[in-house]
C-alpha cells in the first residue's frame, strides 16, 4: 500500500531543493530550500559586476561547488536581480538580457525568473518582459513577508541600498514600482553599511566641536564607519576600501580624517570613534528621512513594527527605537534547519531576497503537493 501511494503521487510531487539567486550590483546571494520549506544553507559571493560578466559566472561556479545538488536537473532555481542597473550595461534591457542569459545557460530550463507576485517567467519570458524582472528583489522580501507581518514597515538595509516598504492587510502597498518611482517615494534610497562613498551621506559633519565641510571625494566609505562603531559584522565586509587598503581599525581612521583634510595622527582613536558615530547619525538621519516620507503616505501604519533586513538592519532595529515601534528580524521569519551552519539565521536575514524568492516557489507548489496526498490517500 505504501509503495502505491508513492507511486501515485510521483507525477505531481517535486522534491528536488530551491536554490533562491539574488544577483546584485556587488553581490550575489543564493539560499538553499528543502521541499519542506527549510533553509539549510545560505551563501553570499562578492560579484563586482560592474566589471565584467566573469564576476557572475565564478559566483556561479561557488554555489556549483559548495552545493552539488545545485546542478541542472537536480534542483530547481528561483532567481531575482538588481545587478541590471550596473554600468557594464548599455541600459537596463540589455541588463537583464546579459543576467538571465549567464545563469539559463548553466542552470538550464529549471531556472525561472521572479515577475511578481505569482509570476515566474523563464528565460526567454524574462527577456521579452525584462521591466517585469529588473530590480525586483525588494518585492520578492516584501511579498514573503507580507504572509508573515499583516502590517509592517519593512527595511532592508544592504551594503549599497535601502528598501523601505509598506505593507498593509497583507498586501505590499509600495507607491513606487520601478526604481526611478521608488526613489521619488522615498521607498529607496542609496544609503548602505558598505559601500556608500562618506561624502555622499552628508556635506557637513562635525569634529571637535566643530562643523567641518567634507571633501567630495571618495576618500572613505561607510564600512569605515561601521568598522569603527563595531556594527559591521567582518563576514560582511567583503569589498575593498576606497584606497583599496587593509580593511583595519587604523586605516578605517585614516580613510575618515581624509573626509575633512587631516590625518589619522591628528586625533586619538577614540576621537576618531567618536566622529565615526556623527556619520551614523548622519546616515542614520538620512534613511529616517525616507521612512518619514514612506510613513506619512501611510497613516494605517503608525504603530506598526518594523521588520529589518539586511546586513545593514541594526540600523532599522535603530530607527524603531527612535520612533517607538517595535522590532523584527527577517531571521525570524523563516525556519533553519536542525545542522544549518550557526550563522544561518544571521545569513538568512542579510540574503532576504534570496530566502524570499526560494520560500516563494516552495509555497507555490505546495497545493499540488497537498493535491497528489488527497489523492492518493
């Protein structure tokens, strides 16, 4: 009897693991779904793409390694992009086109291509209708969260962007679709714990007492803050500094003192700690301007949480507690397997677009799933 069971399920039962794909400007993130809903592993790959497809193609070659069942025919594969947007690329159509065809050609017709909500293209759907599938990362998380957190302000906060997104009865309300509307609605912003350029977050800081102007030059970049401050976990930390120097306490300092034309020798570390802390409190000003913008379209959502996600969400936890709203980490939203590594639940929370997109496939097989069990039983 248990063996006809089996057999008559067969035909609709899928089995094989979802590999979620983030495939950013800087980063490409990848996560691993069991058929049960499970994250049993995350990864994230430095991929400067901006300078050349190659970058992709050897992140590709990491997840082939480290997960041999990733291979074509042995999983599935639910991808999402931001990387359309670098300037290797005449323009955003031809993006997607470079990206979809970079990982269709080794993940082969178990790849599709995250349109939202509900919709998943393949590759040459992706092609033909690339403004469905260009930069949709952020409604990837918001969609899975939305099934989670009725009514939430979600932030994500990464190494170069922020997502600052409404959802309301469980449905990601956003004004913004593109990114061109969403940093008009305040929905995105360009701020990031890594590698947003210091003299992009403000023009003038203070030092001593002082109110200094900043030197627009990229001289240093917010992972020299965070490194300062302690927040920057070093798993995160995977690009180079602005000098291309050792990513240190001391060359943080002096990538700082250039911002306001000194040197590391003209003030004590703690100083330099202390001017670390104006930055985030600049930055930190800067993204709570975008929020406030974001939360005044929503009066339905004045005492909602905030959900954060993002290597970057101290800086959400950060902003709920500023404006009174409780807080929740993405990690706390999708389940780890019993041997994840130790730090899946912090790796779960920073590749969010990743763990979103493969959760979503899963749940989009499970009535059929639940369909073949009925039948059979």
């Amino acid at each position: 009897m248990r063996g006809a069971i089996v057999s008559a399920c067969a035909p609709c039962l899928d089995e094989r693991a979802v590999f979620g794909w983030d495939v950013g400007g800087a980063h490409v993130k990848v996560s691993r779904v069991d058929s049960a809903g499970v994250v049993t592993d995350v990864a994230q790959w430095a991929c400067p793409l901006w300078q050349g497809i190659g970058h992709l193609q050897r992140a590709i070659d990491a997840a082939a390694a480290r997960w041999p069942d990733a291979s074509v025919s042995r999983a599935r594969h639910a991808v999402t992009m931001t990387g359309e947007m670098v300037d290797l690329f005449a323009d955003r159509e031809h993006g997607v086109r470079a990206i979809v065809g970079a990982l269709a050609g080794r993940l082969g017709d178990d790849a599709v291509f995250y349109a939202g909500p509900g919709r998943w293209l393949d590759a040459a759907q992706s092609i033909a209708q690339w403004r469905s599938v260009a930069s949709a990362n952020w409604l990837a998380t918001a969609q899975y969260v939305a099934t989670r957190a009725p009514a939430c302000l979600l932030i994500d906060i990464g190494s170069t962007t922020t997502d600052i997104v409404p959802i309301v009865g469980s449905r990601v309300v956003a004004r913004g679709s593109t990114d061109a509307a969403r940093l008009v609605t305040g929905e995105l912003a360009y701020h990031g714990v890594v590698r947003t350029p210091l003299c992009g977050i403000a023009h003038r800081i203070a030092f001593r007492g002082e109110i200094a102007g900043v030197m627009n030059e990229w001289f240093a970049t917010s992972a020299d803050v965070y490194r300062l401050t302690g927040e920057l976990w070093p798993p995160h930390d995977q690009h180079p500094g602005a000098d291309n120097g050792p990513k240190t306490v001391a060359a943080s300092c002096a990538r700082l003192a250039r911002t306001i034309g000194r040197d590391a020798a003209d003030a004590r570390e703690d100083e330099w700690r202390e001017f670390a802390q104006a930055w985030r409190h600049a930055q930190l000003q800067a993204i709570g301007a975008s929020f406030e913008q974001v939360c005044a379209a929503h009066p339905a959502l004045a005492d909602a949480p905030v959900v954060g996600a993002g290597c970057g969400r101290f800086l959400a936890a950060a902003l709920a507690r500023a404006h009174g709203r409780d807080y929740v980490d993405f990690g706390s939203f999708a389940r780890a397997a019993a041997d994840a590594p130790r730090d899946a639940a912090e790796w779960i929370a920073t590749c969010a677009p990743s763990v979103a997109v493969a959760l979503l496939m899963t749940a989009a097989s499970a009535p059929r799933r639940n369909e073949a069990s009925t039948r059979a039983a």
